[in-house]
C-alpha cells in the first residue's frame, strides 16, 4: 500500500489540461491544483478508482467537500495529481495512465 496526496484541477485549469495536451508542472501545482484528500491505495490505478465519484462519494457527499475547495469536479480525470509520498514524486493522470510530472 501506498500513500498518495490527491490534487484536483482548479476550475480556471481545467480547459488548459483536461484534454492531456498540456500538462500542469510541479513548481506552478499549488496555482493550478488544490490539494483534496490523502489517500491509500495499492498502486496509482487503485487511487484513480477510488477517487471516482461513484466509489468516495456514491451519495454526493463529498459535494460539500469540493465546493468549499472552490472545485467543480468529484471524480478524478485527465489533468488531476497523484502525489506518492514514498518516492516523493508527482504524477498526472494522462489520457492513458499517468505521466510523470517535471
């Protein structure tokens, strides 16, 4: 198991990098992220599953949550952060799989 810190997109990002032709950088992740939850998971596969709607928040609860985050979005999608803590690296969901941040 592994721990990972979850980062979703701020509204304003999200045209920029939803469609993974760009992708957010390490050094601008706090002007372009914010931080969700901490989250434990097998691999980065499982932490993507488990961040879907419909698995964390199958009752919307988890609505209040994002909101108050000034987010828009309850599932995690292409342009969202996983930090693994272990390897202290950042990887952003890409249209398939994940692609390491610089």
């Amino acid at each position: 198991m592994k721990t990972y810190i979850v980062y979703y997109m701020k509204p304003e990002s999200f045209g920029r990098f939803n469609f993974g032709q760009e992708f957010p950088t390490v050094v601008d992740l706090h002007n372009t992220h914010k931080r969700v939850r901490l989250l434990v998971a097998n691999d980065q596969e499982d932490a993507f599953y488990q961040m879907q709607g419909e698995v964390w928040s199958p009752n919307g609860e988890q609505r209040t949550k994002i909101k108050a985050l000034g987010l828009q979005h309850t599932s995690m999608s292409v342009g969202d952060v996983l930090y693994e803590r272990i390897n202290n690296k950042y990887f952003v969901v890409a249209p398939c799989g994940f692609k390491e941040m610089n």
